[in-house]
C-alpha cells in the first residue's frame, strides 16, 4: 500500500472533506466528535483499504466480467451475480497488512461488542441517495470477526441493490468506494431517529422523533412501528404523541459470538411495556434539545440515528436530510370510503392496482403503475418501488425505509398500517393517501383547491435556481419554486450513454450519442419550461473520459487531471466530439426556445472566442431567447472579465467556486491533508468573487454563481445579494432556505 495512505483513521482524526477517505457517515462521525457531540468512540477503515484489496487480489477484471451486459431490469439475473460477486470478495484473503492495522485499532479500543457499518464514497453524488446500500453488522466481538466484518462490508457493495442503483445513476462499479467506521456499540434500552424538520409537513419548526424498545436497526428498516413525538423547536413543548405498541425488540445475543445474524435476537417486550411510551416527556425535550444542536453545527436539517444506554444518549450517525419539499401544495381531503390507516409518511395521492410483496426476491411482479404493499421494505425493493406509484406497509414509522425513500422519489406512501398486506387483495384498485395516512377503496380523485400557493411563496429579485444532473429528478424538482436551472450538467447523461463519443464516431454511430444526449437534455427542459435551463458543456476529465467504453483508445494518462485537457480547451481541439453536443442542443431548441448554454474551465480569451465561432457555424446565435454564459472558474477569468464581455460578447456568467477556490489557493481540493484549508471564504477567494460579481452588473450582464458555497455558506450568500447579484444556483434541498436567505439579505440592501 502506499506510504502516504492510511488503512485506519480515528474519528477525530477526520471531517466533512474526509468524503473521499471515510466516506459519508465516517466524515459525519469524525465532525460529530469534533462538535463534542455524545459519539461513542471508534475508527474508521478507509476506501483506499478497500480499493488495495481489489489491486492486490486482481478481483476488478473478474468482477467486470460478470457485471458486462448485465439487465439489471432482471431481478433474478442481478442477484445470481451479485451473490457471486459478494462470495468472491469474502473468500480472497484481506491483505495481511490491512487486517493487521484493523486488529491493532481493535485493540486500541480495549475490545468488547462494536457495530462496524458501510460508508459508501462517491463524487458528486445525485440528490436521491437510497440510503442503507450496504450491510452493516452490529454487535460484532473478536478480531477475526471484526476483520470478517470489515469485509462483508466490501462485499456489501455489490449487493443487488447497489450495483441496480449504480447503473441506475451511470456510476462506475470502481469509482464507488467504501469505508468502513468501527464503533463501540451502544446496548440501547432505547433508540431511534430524529429528523430536525417535520420530514411531512416540512415544517422547520418542528422536530419528530421516533423511539422503540432495543436496537434502533428495526426502526430505520421499519420492521416494528415507533412511537412518534413532535416537539416545538423553538419553545421546546411536546406538540404531539402517538404510542405505538411494541411486541418485540432487537437486542445483543449474549449466548454466541459467531457471524451473522446470530450476534443479535429478537426478545419479546413484556407484555405491561408493551404499549408503554418509550421515552418520558423530560427524555423527549432532552433528546430535542440535543438534536437542535447538532442541526445548529451543520446549518441544515439533520437525520440523526440516537440511542439510550444506561440514561445516557449517545449519537451514531447524523446526515442532512435530502426529502424535504419534494414539490409539496396545499392539498384537500379525498372524498371516499377509507378501507385502512397508518402513518402518513410521504405526501400526495395516487391509485393502482395492489401487487403485495413478502419478500424482495419477488419484486418482478410489481409492474409500473402499481401499489407495493409489503409489511416493509428494504433497498432490495427499491427497483419495484421506482416502478410503483405508491406504496403501503404493515410495519414502520415516519422515518423508515419505505417512508425515506418514498420521499425522495416523490411517491406517496402510508406506513404501519399494521395489515395491508392482510386486508387488501392482489389486483385491487386501492387509492394511497400519504398525505393523511389513509387508504381508499378504488381510485378517488382528489379536488384541488384553486391553487393560491403561489401567492404565499417568497419572491424575491434575485433568482434563485437550482443545480441538478439527473434527467429522473427534473419533474420532482421543477414543481418547487425555483427560477430554472442554473447548472445542467451533463456528466450524468454521458454516463448513462456509457461510451466514449469518440469511440462512437470512429464506429460511425456519432449520431446515437447526439440523440441519447438530446433525449436528456429535453427531459429538463421539458420541465422547466418556460424557466430557462443553463446547460453547462461536458466537463469531463481525462481519467473519466477513460473509463467510458472504448475511452482508453482516445484518451492519455495526465499527471494532474483537474488542470489538464478539460473543458473548452478540448472543444476547440476536439472540434468532432463537440460538434455532437452542440447538434444535440440544436435538437432540443427546435422545440424547446429555453436552453442556454455555458461553456467551463475557459482559460484564454482566444479559446472563447473560437467556441463561439464554433457555435455560430451550427446555428446557435446569441439572442432574446438564446444566452451564451462563461463559466467563472479560473483566475483569468476574474482578470480579463472586462475583455471577456467586451472583446467576445458573453450574456452573463456563472462562478464555479470550488475551482475557483482550488486555483486562486494552490489547493487540490480532493487532498485530505489540506482540506482544512480550502475554504471559499477566504479573503483572496471572496475578493476573486465580489470582483466578477460588481464587474459583471457594471456591464449589465446577468451574474449567477453554481459552485458549492452557497448551499454550504449561507453568509456568503447574503454577501452576494449585497454585491448585486442577479441569481444563485444551489443544490435541490437549498432551494427554499437560500429563497429566505436572500429575502433577508435583499430587505437589509434596501433599508441600507
């Protein structure tokens, strides 16, 4: 393994820019502890632990092999190879090197029973995360287990469900890491989730908390029903309570210490406590008080994963939550006769056909337009429940897996209806009401009041819009209230086309990599419209045009990618390929007058222009209804601004700030040992901004900004008002706060 890379890192060793190192959860574990947060202690073994093992047991040509033309459409199919592919990854020998740094962090840890869970790494990753992928094991004791732990882990991520969700999103199989936290495992009377805004009404005000007997796992799976608490954020009074009753729970099995499921058992609640509240009211304020802490650490909404050991609560895992405001109106009451009630877990109505589901390795027969009723769910039905129009179960409560991820697809869903499954009968009409929880008899329609809700929203004189990459999402995203698209990217839609288009033109089939791109871009456009859609041109590094088929016969190794032939250098010499793209705009705008274009990582004045030209030779000229942007990334950029607009002509611009930030700085902004440093509101970097900003509204040309500062620095933002910026574009679960972020800072300018 090289020098450089560590095969454990402790959780105070890491933070929020450790992603691609710890992954995800790891990066939140290590900013939990850095925040004093109740974190019970652990470590971390690293992606690059994992993508060691991959080189030296030479399993990624074998595990590519079976993966080539695999439909994954085909249920059966993709879990025969994706247990071949688990059982060769448990099988090879972890590198003794690795399995020696795991045991001595183990011991470090003085032993005893830890939970030892996946923390999948990828870069820019899309809205809609599914979470719970891959495997987690708790109560794992012994250094033997916990290295097999370790691995069942790596094997977990090619479970059937998460190479579905990879081609899904057009991800490579090895661009996705995974890391693995090691934690002291907390033996929980109590313990549960809690979202910090009202993950139904979307109410920020109010934070739900969910508490059952034993183990939290049966709670984020769904497999037993919560009881379910709201409380008053801000004067931190218990608003409301539903007591669900609980017959069993999860807890450690003291008898073995073998693999598998076997650390755990199901033991029958008393039956007095059965129906019992889980926590007391002073437990529950406690809790919220504690979880309104920790959102006040991210500045955002949390999904936060608590347990009660002993009095005690202890965090294991915090995440933004990704569901809130999925194009939620103001809704009224269907008319007709309610056969069945739960919890109201996502909202919206919709009818079909009920296909009932015991187990995930019969999902194939839920087809498109169907209700999934199960008694719960697990990532193994998420091919079904993208296939289904709404979903219900007998088991779990508002912040399941069923209820998540019916969210962040946009479906409605009930949950803990205790017997759906028994109730309803196959090929019934049934109509899902997520938003009161209630299931009706055949289709009922619901009587929309005349839409007011747009009068309520916040307008605001800035724009505010929104960064999105997959085509899927567009639908969902639109009916927020958000301007348009300030960033389409299209690194997304190439990959699901999946080969390189240089590759396709030397096959003669250049026009299928302009119809397949064209087909994507329309989706957001369609949606959009009349917003406007600022498509931002393929961006694509060398290292990841190679990974495309065919890309390594068009494509050199460079020593430094993020600076090399990226961007509008390569239009300019790549004249064919870019030509592909430019036709598939023109495509689009022969229906659609929305599309824009922004071209990035623009170098020199020259190379600009040249595009420009290239443009213009295939029709698209500057005008009302067609805009020509620039992206702002490179320090001549900011230099030359005034000859930019003045000598070439440009609509408006765009600040990229994390390219920005990593060339003004000299910081690669994927070197963990500098992280701490990269940061966008440095005083060089905020000068660099506020000069494109007050450059570009002196020359009268739209100004907006798409890096990632905005969603993560709300100051910034304000700042960028005050300046006079004409738009910001920020990720999907910004839209609203940034819309009140700005509305704030736009009646400060005017009282100014």
């Amino acid at each position: 393994m090289k020098k450089a890379l560590k095969s454990v890192v402790w959780f105070k060793e890491v933070d929020k820019d450790s992603i691609p190192i710890v992954g995800g959860k790891g990066a939140n574990l290590g900013e939990l502890t850095a925040a004093q947060i109740p974190v019970p202690p652990g470590f971390i073994v690293t992606a690059q632990s994992y993508f060691y093992f991959i080189e030296k047991t030479q399993l990624e040509d074998k595990i590519r092999s079976k993966l080539d033309n695999l439909d994954t459409g085909d249920s059966k199919k993709l879990q025969s190879v994706a247990a071949e592919i688990k059982e060769m990854i448990s099988n090879s020998p972890m590198p003794p090197e690795v399995a020696s740094e795991v045991k001595k962090a183990y011991k470090k840890m003085e032993g005893g029973p830890v939970a030892v869970r996946s923390s999948a790494t990828a870069e820019d990753l899309p809205e809609a995360s599914f979470a719970g992928q891959q495997r987690t094991y708790l109560n794992v004791e012994g250094e033997d287990q916990v290295v097999a732990a370790v691995q069942g882990c790596w094997a977990s991520l090619f479970e059937p469900r998460a190479i579905f969700y990879r081609v899904q999103q057009g991800f490579d199989h090895f661009h996705v890491g995974i890391a693995v936290p090691v934690q002291r495992m907390v033996q929980s009377n109590t313990a549960g989730v809690i979202f910090t805004t009202d993950p139904i009404s979307n109410d920020n005000n109010k934070i739900a908390i969910e508490a059952a007997y034993g183990l939290g796992e049966t709670v984020v799976s769904g497999e037993v029903t919560p009881d379910f608490y709201i409380v008053d954020k801000r004067e931190m009074n218990i608003l409301d309570k539903k007591i669900a009753k609980q017959e069993w729970r999860l807890v450690r099995n003291l008898a073995t210490r073998n693999n598998g499921d076997d650390y755990n058992i199901r033991e029958q609640v008393p039956q007095t406590q059965q129906g019992q509240q889980k926590l007391t009211d002073k437990d529950i304020v406690e809790l919220a008080k504690l979880a309104k802490h920790i959102e006040e650490v991210y500045q955002f909404p949390q999904d936060i994963e608590w347990a009660k050991e002993n009095g005690a609560f202890y965090v294991v895992q915090s995440r933004p939550i990704t569901t809130l405001n999925k194009g939620i109106t103001q809704e009224s009451p269907l008319d007709g006769n309610v056969i069945l009630a739960g919890l109201a877990a996502s909202p919206g109505a919709a009818a079909g056909p009920v296909k009932i589901v015991h187990d995930p390795s019969k999902i194939d027969i839920v087809e498109k337009g169907d209700v999934l009723v199960a008694p719960m769910t697990t990532p193994d039905f998420v091919p079904a429940m993208k296939r289904a129009v709404a979903i219900a179960t007998d088991h779990g409560g508002r912040t399941c897996h069923a209820a998540i991820v019916s969210r962040e697809l946009g479906i409605p869903c009930v949950v803990g209806t205790e017997k759906a499954t028994q109730i309803l009968q196959p090929a019934q009409v049934i109509t899902v009401d997520g938003t009161e929880g209630k299931i009706y008899e055949g289709a009922v329609e619901r009587q929309y009041a005349a839409p007011t809700i747009s009068k309520e929203r916040i307008q605001t004189k800035t724009r505010v819009y929104v960064n999105l990459a997959e085509p899927d999402l567009a639908n969902v995203i639109a009916a927020r209230h958000v301007d348009g698209v300030g960033l389409a990217r299209a690194e997304f839609m190439i990959a699901h086309i999946g080969e390189h288009p240089r590759h396709m033109i030397s096959e003669n089939r250049g026009e299928q990599f302009t119809d397949r791109l064209s087909k994507g871009l329309e989706t957001f456009v369609q949606a959009f419209t009349p917003r406007p859609v600022v498509y931002r041109t393929t961006d694509f590094k060398t290292n990841e045009y190679r990974n495309l088929k065919g890309g390594e016969a068009f494509e050199g190794e460079e020593e430094n990618p993020m600076i090399g032939y990226r961007g509008c250098s390569r239009y300019v010499i790549d004249r064919d390929v870019f030509k592909l793209e430019v036709q598939a705009i023109k495509k689009v705008r022969e229906s659609y007058d929305n599309l824009w274009v922004m071209i990035p990582f623009v170098r020199t004045i020259q190379e600009f222009a040249a595009v420009k030209e290239q443009l213009k030779e295939e029709g698209l000229h500057q005008s009302e209804s067609f805009k020509l942007w620039m992206m702002v990334e490179v320090p001549s950029n900011i230099i030359l601004l005034d000859r930019f607009i003045t000598e070439v002509g440009i609509d408006g611009i765009s600040i990229g700030s994390n390219d920005l930030t990593q060339l003004i700085l000299g910081i690669d902004r994927d070197n963990s040992k500098l992280a701490s440093q990269f940061d966008e509101r440095d005083d060089a970097v905020m000068w660099a901004i506020q000069k494109a900003v007050t450059t570009s509204v002196n020359h009268g040309i739209t100004c907006s900004i798409c890096g990632q500062a905005p969603s993560v620095y709300p100051e910034l933002t304000e700042k960028l008002v005050s300046w006079g910026i004409t738009s910001v574009s920020v990720s999907p679960d910004m839209i609203e706060q940034t819309r009140e972020i700005i509305s704030t800072a736009e009646k400060k300018v005017v009282v100014q």
